[in-house]
C-alpha cells in the first residue's frame, strides 16, 4: 500500500483507486525521490482511474498477440487479432488523455502470422491511433534486432527487426533533439583557410563557382558571398560542417521535381544552396541497431524488451524534472531506465509477480 511519508525511502507498490493513485501522483511531483511507483492492476481500469495531463511521455510495449501467455490474465489473449487491436486502442486512448498536452507515446509492437499471413498488426494500429484517435505520428523506427532467434520456417525470411512508432498528441510537444545528438568532429583553422568537420574547405566550390557555365555573373558574385557567409559560420562555430550544391557541378539531393522539392526551386532561382550541418552532432536516424534483452534471468518473463530501447525516447521527450508512464511494465525495463536518467516514473502490470520483480530490480 502507499505510504507518502516514506516515499523517498523506498518503492511502493499502491493500489488502483483513484483517490490513492491522484494522492500518489501528486505527492511524486512535489519529492525529490526518483524512485518508481508501481501499481498492480489492469492497464485500462488503472489508467482510469488517473487524472488528465499528467505524464511527459508514456514508453511500452503491450503484450503482443497470440504469441505466448503471459503470467496473469489481460491483453493478448484475445480470440482474434481485431478483439486485440479494439482492445489495446481502449488503453492507448487513456494513455493519450493521462498524457500532458506536450506528451509523447512511443510503442513498441510486434506481428504475427495466422495461415502462413504477416497480419500487420503494427500498423494497423497505428493507422488506428493517427485516423481515429487523433495521435499524430512522428516517426517509424525500426528496431533491428542484429541477431534474431532462430527460424525453421523453410518458405519465408527469417524476422530480425521489431516497430517503434513515436506519437504526439499535439504539434507542439517537448522534444529536447540536442540531447540526443551524436558528437560531432570539429572543425579547424588551417594556414589560415578554415577547413570543416570533413575537411572542407571551399576552394574546390570557389573554383566550380569561377568556372561554372551554368551561373551568371550576379549569380557567380552570390555564390561567392555565401560561401564566405558559410566558411564565417563554420569559423565560428555556428556549423561543423556543409555541403555545396551548385548548379550544373552536383546531383541534386533528394529531387530535381520544383513542385515537390525547396531545394530544387531554390537550385532553379539562386543557382546553389548548401546542405548545413548542425555543430552539436548529427541526429540518430530510425534504424536502431540493438541487441535483444537477454533473458535467461528474469524469472519467469520472456518478453522484456531491451534498456537500449528506452533511453533515447526518454531523453529526447521527458524534460529532467517529468514523468515517464508504462502500462506494460513487465520486469520495469522503462522504470529503471528512467530512474538511470535522473526521471520519475510509474509502472503498471496486471501480474503481482512481475511488479515484485521490477521492485526488485529498480531498487538496486
């Protein structure tokens, strides 16, 4: 039962009414503790039972479908994939209202097959949440398991990847990008001439821009301001690095189509435009390269997904004093990310002894 008075002592495991759990939260807010509060108890009813507006980003990964029974009743255990999907819509909508207005959901889904058929239930759900729910999606990860489990099917591919999808409630949600960017080289001065991240320098584009055919005279005379503009840029430490396209010397990135593309149009009107890189690093892209949970000692549970796949959604959506939310917490993969990062967090998980084993592993 909770127990507000020792909450930065200890974990606590409170029950699902909506008068301890609204006391809890609010209690939570207001401590210094980052440890995770769980609550035993059915996703839906539970989240029900949570005021609007109270988590910065909900990280989890349901149940999947008819693919292996998980201790305790709930999720997954449907007759047919479609009682699933309506199912788990029902909880992901009390996750989007619990959720603050700047709020993320990032879920992790699996597939299966029925009859040698890949059913899709990734994005059927996701097409669900964005067409009925009002989510706006932001990004498809695929999570590309590097080494997959073995697979004797004998007229398919063997799976190794898994979706991540990143929803929103609102445009304008809380995502912190240069907490998630990789170190960038930097750039230097050299003799004088100011040579990039990559080792650019400008004197292969001054020369294209003096010898260009494709240019006019004003047009020559703006490349060569720009380009001092840029290299000024990369001298200060505005960008690391950059890139020239220059009308009739490089291929035009992307598309040469002016309808579709700014770059093109502005390729077309200027006659150059440069590619910038930011100084604080390159962004991750959406294939993620990470190896899949191992385990062999999590007493019971197969399914945790690994603490790789937590940290980056946590860092970039959930601001250092928030709070993350997983409905599914299992053995508390996100729980203990979380605390690891310096956020508080709340977990939920119909089976009491799956909380007991994420109490167990957030408290070390």
């Amino acid at each position: 039962m909770f127990n507000a008075s020792n909450l930065v002592n200890e974990l606590h495991t409170i029950d699902n009414t909506q008068l301890n759990i609204q006391n809890c939260l609010l209690t939570y807010e207001k401590s210094g503790s980052l440890h995770p509060i769980f609550i035993q108890g059915d996703a839906l009813h539970t989240l029900q039972q949570i005021p609007d507006n109270c988590f910065d980003v909900c990280m989890t990964s349901p149940p999947y479908w008819s693919h292996r029974e998980y201790s305790g009743l709930g999720i997954g255990l449907e007759d047919t994939y479609t009682d699933y999907i309506n199912n788990l819509i029902k909880i992901l909508l009390e996750v989007k209202r619990v959720l603050k207005p700047t709020g993320s959901l990032w879920l992790n889904i699996g597939d299966t097959y029925i009859n040698k058929h890949l059913i899709g239930i990734p994005w059927r759900v996701a097409l669900k949440l964005t067409d009925e729910c009002g989510f706006i999606l932001r990004n498809s990860i695929i999570w590309n398991k590097v080494k997959g489990a073995p697979d004797n099917s004998k007229d398919k591919l063997r799976c190794v990847h898994e979706h991540l999808f990143h929803f929103v409630k609102s445009k304008n949600y809380y995502y912190d990008v240069d907490s998630i960017r990789s170190t960038s080289r930097s750039a230097k001065v050299e003799n004088g001439k100011v040579i990039s991240a990559t080792g650019v320098s400008g004197i292969k584009y001054r020369r294209q821009i003096e010898l260009s055919t494709a240019l006019t005279e004003i047009e020559k005379k703006n490349a060569f301001t720009a380009l001092e503009d840029i290299l000024n840029d990369v001298k200060e430490g505005r960008l690391s690095d950059f890139r020239m396209i220059i009308r009739g010397q490089q291929r035009i990135t992307h598309s040469s189509g002016e309808k579709v593309s700014g770059r093109a149009r502005e390729l077309k009107e200027r006659g150059f435009y440069f590619l910038k890189y930011h100084p604080k690093g390159a962004k991750p892209g959406d294939v993620w390269d990470i190896l899949p949970e191992d385990t062999q000692k999590r007493e019971g549970h197969y399914a945790a997904y690994p603490e790789d796949l937590c940290k980056l959604p946590i860092l970039v959506s959930c601001p250092e004093n928030g709070i993350v939310l997983d409905p599914f917490c299992g053995t508390g993969s996100t729980m203990k990310v979380a605390r690891a990062l310096g956020r508080k967090s709340l977990g939920i998980d119909i089976c009491k002894d799956y909380i007991k084993m994420a109490e167990k592993r957030c408290s070390i």
